[in-house]
C-alpha cells in the first residue's frame, strides 16, 4: 500500500509509516490512490470476522508482519461476541442494522481503535521508538483512544475534549482513566477546536520539535490517522456478506448504506469499500442540525461563514470541520483541486464544487439530516415498537427513506447506555441523571446495561478544570516534564 498526500508533495508513505507520521504536506492527510477489488464475495462470505479482517488488510498491501497483525485481531476478544463483533439486527423488511458498539467502550470507534493501539506499539517498539499519541474527542473517540492504550509500551496520549460537549458517560470513561501513560484535557470550546488545535500541533515544526527534545515522536489517534479508516472498511464488507449469507440479497445485488456523520472517517470506509467493488448502491449521509454535510452533498457547497456549532443530543456528530471529507475530494478530483477546495476553506471559510464535481459526488452520496425534535420521536418509535437506538442511530431513520426501495444497512454507532438520559427524555419527556435513566430504561425494555458503563459510576473520577485551547500545548509540555 502506497498512501499519498491529498494536498500534493512528493512524501509517499507505506501504511506503517503513515500510522507513524499521520501530518501530510500543506496541511493534507494520507490517502490510497489504487483501491483493490474484492473478488468474488461468495468465497469471502463464510470468512469469520478475524479472517475477513486478514483478507482485508492482505489485499490493501499493508506491510505488518504476521504477529502484529494478529495481536492487533486479538482485541476483538473484548467484543461482546469475538466470533460475530458486529451483529446484524433485522427491524423492517428492508432495514437492517449493524451494530458496530460491542466493544470494550460501547462505540463503534473501538472496532478501529483497539487493533490500532496494538498495531502503533509493536511498531514503536520495533523501531525503539516512543510516541506522544495526541486525540480530539466529540465522546467516542476519546473512550476508545485511552482503552487502547493504557499502559502499552512506548507510547503516551493526549486526549482532548470540550467540556460540556460530551455526553456524562462518555467524560466519566476519560476522566476515570487511571493509567500513567494517559493525559485527558478538557477545554472552553467545542470539538472543532479541538480537532483545529490537535491538526495545529501535529503540523507545527516547533512543537515537534519540542517533544523531539523529550524524546518522542508526534502521532494521532484520529481519524487523519488512516490506520484507523482500514479497520472501518471491513465491517461494510462484513455487513453486506451476512446479508449475502442469510439470502436476503444475491452477490451483486446492490444495498445502500446509511451513515450518522460527524468526522466523515465512517462514511469514508464505505466509500473505499465500494470503490473495491462492494455493491453499495448510495452511501447516505445523516446529519444532526449541524447539517453541513448534507449541504454539501446537495449543493455543492461547504460554508462555515453561516454556521455556528449546535450543542445537540447527538454530540459525536456535533462537528463543522469534517477531516475526511478531504481524502473523498482527493479521490474524486485530485491533489490539486483539493489543494485549492482546502485553502478555500481556510481562508474564506467555505468553498464550492463545480456542477460538474457535484453531479459526480451524487452519484455515490445522498444526505438527509434530522432536527432534535425528529431525533427524539425516532428514539421512541423505535423503543415502543421493540427496538432501543441512541440518538445518533435514530438520525438515520429519517434518511432511510431517501432513495430506491433497496435493502439498507443502517451503522448503529454508540450503545443507548452512553446516552440514556436523552432516551428518557425522548420517551418520557422529562430529563433525568444517568443512573436513574439507565435504571428506567434498562426496566422498561428489559435492555441489559453493559458492565463496563454500569461500573463507570463506582469509579472516582479526575476531573481536569477546562483550558483555553491555545494552552494545550502548555499543559502537554508540563505534563510531559513529569514523565520519566
């Protein structure tokens, strides 16, 4: 695997070394050019999800030796179910849901996160490396981030979050953290910038340098990493081959998938996996109010001059700056354009596609996008008629009319236990703490409470006083001076 960068340059990296080095010139991110075709999906339907996850990381070239790669697989032992670690719920003739949160933090970033923290390790101790792992969190990444990597060798993180701008379960996961190599920093501001700030860093020469000093290297846990978005190609393979295997579709015959959008590194994976032949028919896009992503599909346009971010019940969607939005404009028009798209967007705060272009991203990308009020009466549709989502699931209801009357596969993202108070709001209409919500759904639905969020309130969290954001890097550079 070759991944090159989307602004231009001549720096082209192997997969390794991009999970390493994850900055690319002028600002981009590190992308695949070449996508590799499936083959005949009859012979991978009966793959386990360890062995398709092989099969996948074979095909796309990257260059990890056998040992990594399965220590990396092996993370999938946390999964509810290591067999099957995103089960496939039927809810309608025609909507299926993947449920992508049975891992160790209830969200779907652990399907990526847990193989990478291993991954990253192994090749920092290969290298006799040590690496500062720096991670913007809306509320999974961040979760997920810290479980991967508590006390592996050779590594340290950083991860940042917007103080109020989480869900309470999904702080209590960070701020309960106990190992040494772990740093959590909450700040005055929202996700954005968060991530501005996290991108900032991670370009700055003087601040590489800095850490050079210390003896460590710069790297990310985001979804700029793209050893995070490998690992989200495999579970739209593995969603369409189980509907292949149950016969509800014939190999070839085409599903849309419907994706609750925030960073854009979800949709990406299916957007990679239908360039590798995949029958995806549309990948659709569902936003929060923070709509500006299906702006962009059905205009053409990207305009942060009109918008400011909602706080919403869906706070892992609550983002404006969509990273991976880039690495789509790469694939579609090349280093150039995207060169000229991204400094657009820097310093007009917007940009906008040629008719041409849009007519082109609408052939692969429909959108639609729910206001709280929508989101809540999907949540209690869905629980009265047998069926408990979290509120980012519950804005794809509304997109899965869009379209032909294809099967749909809906990523169900997060457990309903990282936000059961909005559940209790949407159903009853009354807002309640976390432990009474859990309590009132769990008994309600009979809808189990996963040991590792019923633990979360025994725990004695530390709770970091909020910063401004561009004392980050202070706080990192003092933290560090602590380290041995």
């Amino acid at each position: 695997m070759r991944l090159y960068p989307t602004r231009g340059g001549d720096q082209i990296l192997t997969f390794s070394e991009a999970v390493l080095s994850p900055s690319a010139p002028f600002g981009g991110l590190y992308a695949p050019i070449e996508i590799p075709k499936l083959g005949d999906l009859e012979t991978l339907k009966e793959l386990n999800y360890i062995n398709l996850s092989k099969k996948i990381l074979q095909l796309f070239g990257a260059d990890l030796d056998v040992e990594t790669i399965n220590e990396a697989l092996s993370a999938y032992d946390r999964f509810d179910n290591p067999s099957d670690p995103i089960p496939l719920a039927r809810i309608s003739d025609r909507i299926f849901v993947a449920e992508l949160w049975h891992g160790p933090t209830r969200a779907f970033k652990d399907i990526a996160l847990q193989p990478f923290g291993a991954i990253l390790s192994n090749l920092a101790i290969k290298r006799n490396e040590r690496y500062l792992i720096l991670a913007a969190t809306s509320g999974d990444t961040g979760p997920a981030t810290l479980e991967t990597f508590a006390n592996r060798a050779n590594t340290e993180v950083v991860c940042v979050f917007p103080e109020g701008g989480t869900s309470q379960t999904q702080k209590l996961q960070m701020i309960t953290q106990t190992a040494a190599n772990l740093k959590v920093i909450a700040i005055d501001g929202n996700f954005d910038d968060a991530q501005t700030a996290l991108k900032n860093l991670l370009a700055s020469k003087n601040f590489n340098d800095k850490i050079a000093a210390k003896g460590r290297k710069l790297s990310a846990a985001n979804s700029v990493n793209f050893g995070r978005i490998l690992f989200q190609i495999v579970y739209h393979v593995r969603a369409y081959l189980e509907l292949l295997r149950r016969g509800v579709v014939r190999a070839g015959e085409t599903i849309d998938v419907i994706v609750p959008s925030g960073n854009f590194g979800n949709a990406l994976g299916a957007y990679y996996a239908r360039k590798a032949l995949l029958p995806i028919a549309k990948i659709i896009i569902a936003s929060n109010d923070n709509n500006i992503l299906s702006d962009l599909i059905v205009s053409g346009r990207y305009d942060l001059t009109r918008r400011k971010l909602i706080a919403t019940c869906s706070p892992a969607m609550d983002i404006l700056k969509s990273s991976n939005v880039e690495r789509v404009l790469f694939d579609l028009f090349g280093a150039q354009r995207t060169r000229s798209l991204m400094e657009d967007l820097a310093n007009n705060g917007a940009f906008e596609l040629s008719a041409k272009e849009l007519d082109l991203l609408q052939t692969i990308f429909e959108a639609a996008w729910s206001n709280e009020s929508e989101v809540f009466d999907a949540i209690s549709w869905r629980a009265k008629n047998g069926y408990i989502v979290d509120p980012h699931t519950a804005v794809c209801f509304k997109a899965a009319r869009l379209g032909a009357s294809r099967i749909k596969v809906v990523c169900s993202t997060a457990e309903w236990t990282k936000f059961a108070p909005s559940l209790v709001k949407a159903i009853d209409g009354v807002l309640v703490d976390d432990i009474s919500a859990l309590e009132a759904i769990s008994a309600r639905f009979n809808a189990p409470v996963s040991g590792a969020i019923a633990s979360l309130f025994a725990k004695q969290p530390i709770a970091p006083a909020p910063i401004a954001p561009d004392k980050i890097e202070d706080e990192i550079a003092a933290w560090l001076n602590d380290r041995p």
